[in-house]
C-alpha cells in the first residue's frame, strides 16, 4: 500500500479505536466522498478485524474506493 493510504489507515483506525463513529464518518466522507452504505461496511469491516493494523485497513480501503 503506498503511503498516503497508510496514513488515512492509521487515522481511522484511531476513530474507531476511539468508538468515534460519527467523526470516522465523516472522515471517510471526506477521503474518498463514499455513499454512507459503503462508509458502514468499511467501519464494520475494520471493527471486525482481529488484529486491526494499517495495511488489513489500507486493503479495504482501497477495495471499496475501487467500486465507488
């Protein structure tokens, strides 16, 4: 993953850490201007996560800015 995804990783893994969905929200809603639908399937996505890292976040990330 290159470094900018990273790093919008390890800040929304800090908001949900923090259990700051509104503010993950909009911070996905900003990033990449994702459907609300699609901003809930990442936040549960990186929830459900083991082991929550900046690369799994990064992956999914940059799966769902695929089909948007």
């Amino acid at each position: 993953m290159g470094s900018i995804w990273e790093h919008h990783a390890i800040h929304l893994a800090d908001l949900i850490s923090a259990k700051d969905e509104l503010q993950a929200h909009l911070y996905l809603e900003q990033l990449m201007l994702f459907p609300v639908d699609i901003q809930d399937k990442i936040i549960n996505e990186i929830s459900s996560l083991r082991k929550c890292n900046t690369d799994e976040i990064a992956e999914i990330i940059t799966f769902y800015s695929s089909r948007v």
